[in-house]
C-alpha cells in the first residue's frame, strides 16, 4: 500500500469516529468516552508517522510544498493539545462536547487541505516506488511511534525518533496496564452479576418454597375445620339418645345429663372455631414469611452491589494510578 492510500485510509477511519460521536445521544456518557478514547489513539498514532516519515520526505521530494508541511505540524500541535486535554476529561464536564466539536472542526479541516493540496502534489511528484516505500515505513512506524498524545515532544527528526520511541514504549506499557485494569473491572462486574442471579434464584427458590409452606398449613387447618365438624356432628348425636332415659331418671341425672351435652357442643364450638381461626391465619402466615425472604433477598442484593461496586472503584482508582504515573 502507498503511503497516500494509507493516510487517507487513516482519515476515513477517524472520519467514521467523529460520526458516531455526533449521533451518540446527549447522555451516551459512557458511548461518548469509548469514542473519544478511540480518536485520540488513531489521531496520536497518525500524527506520529507523519510527522516521523511522510513530512520529512515531502520537504526533501516536493517542491512547492516547504509551507504546506510546516503548516501542517502546527496544526498538528494544536490538535494534539486538545488531545491532551480530552484524555483525562469526565465525558458530564460542561465543556466535554464543545472540546470535541473543536477538535473535529480543526482536524476536518487539516484533513481537507492534505487531501485537496498537498496529496496531489506528492502523487504527481514522487514515483510509485517512492510511494509504495514510504507506505510501508509509514506501516512499520505505526508498531512503535506513542499511542498518546504529547505535544511538548519534538516534532521533527532526529528528536521526534528519540523521544517518540521512548514515548511508545511507555504509551504501550501503559494501554497494557489499562486493558488489565478493562478486563479485572469487566471480571468484578461480571461476577457481581453473578452473584446478584444466584441470589434472586435463591430467593425465587424459597418464595416457591414458603408459598408451598403457606398451602400446607391451609390444608392442615381446612382438615381441622372439617374434624372439628365431625367431632361436633358425633358429640351431638351421642348426646340426644341421653335425653329420654335423663326424663325416666332423677332430676340430679337430667341436670348432669344436660350439662354434659352443653359441654360437648361448647367444646365442638371451640374447636370449630379455633380451626376456622388457623385457616385464616394460615394465608396471612405465609404472605408475612414471603415478604421477610423477599427483603431478607433484597438485603443481600444490595450488600453484593456494595461489594461490587467498592472493588470497581478501587479498581478504577489503581487504573488512574497507573496512568497517573507515566
């Protein structure tokens, strides 16, 4: 591939970038950040060989464009200053998408006068050898030159291939450690979430568990409802036959005799009554220990989100950390 195919190729992909940034909704908070990490990475790689290889060689081989090329490291410099700023910035920050919107103006702009001025001019003046071998210098550099923006180094050879090469190597380092940092915060949410569904399953599993408690206890007292009935049924029959023989007795049986009857219904009455009591406790008894597992359920949610969400945190501080630390 030529190098003028490579960087237009270059520009389409950032290009593509700036598109999904602007269709992203106002509060893709978190869309908006990926994106964003996404065009500062292609901007910074694509800076860096330019700046390496392609400017270097359009100031020896074209003619005509010495002021084109230093036009456009300068430009080059203020975009990589608004790269700087955007790396570290919170995507709710009052001024978050009027960076952007910038730094896509100026970069649409730069991208407008390489295509439409200076590209010409390096076709029609270098040969398609020269083309195709600086592509593949252009390809090589994109291996070690920084993956982050730093506009304080130099921008031109020899002292952008000294401090570049440092500077990739510990931009590379330091997207290692981020990808870490992603994949420990993703396992912890993951996790999390794993452990939220295991509860909300345990909890399914006991609510079924307690509703068939529920049906039982009503069973068991439609059951003593239904004794209860016999008994009372029993005791009245076995206490009617008492009645003649109590009027051809003395009046001390019949007040005996009567009293025992009254008794027995009494007694079936209570009986009756208490069962009655406990079949309609019993629905009331179950719906009181459903709710208790539900919240005894929503208790352990809320814990295991704690927890989840202290060891993201703590994650994210040691990620910033490290970035910090370059």
């Amino acid at each position: 591939m030529d190098a003028i195919t490579l960087l237009k190729e270059d520009h389409h992909t950032v290009a593509q970038l700036f598109t999904r940034f602007e269709r992203a909704g106002d509060e893709a908070y978190e869309t908006k950040r990926q994106i964003v990490e996404r065009i500062i990475h292609e901007l910074s790689v694509h800076a860096a060989i330019e700046e390496l290889a392609f400017y270097p060689a359009v100031r020896r081989e074209v003619k005509g464009a010495q002021d084109m090329a230093l036009e456009s490291l300068e430009e080059h410099h203020i975009v990589k200053w608004q790269l700087s700023e955007l790396e570290g910035m919170d995507p709710h920050a009052e001024r978050f998408d009027a960076k952007v919107t910038v730094l896509m103006e100026n970069v649409r702009h730069h991208v407008e006068e390489e295509e439409g001025d200076l590209f010409p001019k390096v076709r029609d003046q270098m040969s398609r050898s020269q083309l195709d071998e600086l592509g593949e210098r252009l390809a090589k550099a994109k291996k070690t030159v920084p993956t982050r923006p730093h506009p304080r180094t130099p921008d031109t050879p020899p002292g952008n291939f000294i401090a570049g090469t440092a500077a990739g190597l510990v931009d590379k380092a330091t997207d290692a450690v981020k990808s870490a940092v992603t994949d420990t915060i993703s396992k912890v949410t993951r996790s999390g979430d794993d452990v939220a569904a295991t509860i909300s399953d345990t909890a399914s599993d006991v609510g079924d568990k307690v509703s068939d408690v529920g049906s039982k206890v009503e069973k068991t007292a439609r059951r003593a409802t239904t004794t209860a009935k016999r008994t009372t049924k029993k005791a009245t029959a076995k206490a009617k036959p008492a009645a003649p023989k109590a009027r051809a007795s003395s009046p001390a049986k019949r007040t005996t005799t009567k009293r025992t009857t009254k008794r027995a219904g009494s007694t079936a009455k209570k009986t009756s009554s208490s069962a009655k009591r406990s079949a309609k406790r019993a629905p009331a008894t179950a719906k009181k220990a459903t709710s208790s597992a539900k919240r005894t359920t929503k208790a352990a949610s809320k814990t295991t989100a704690r927890k989840a969400t202290s060891a993201t945190r703590t994650v994210k501080r040691s990620a910033k950390k490290a970035t910090a630390s370059r």
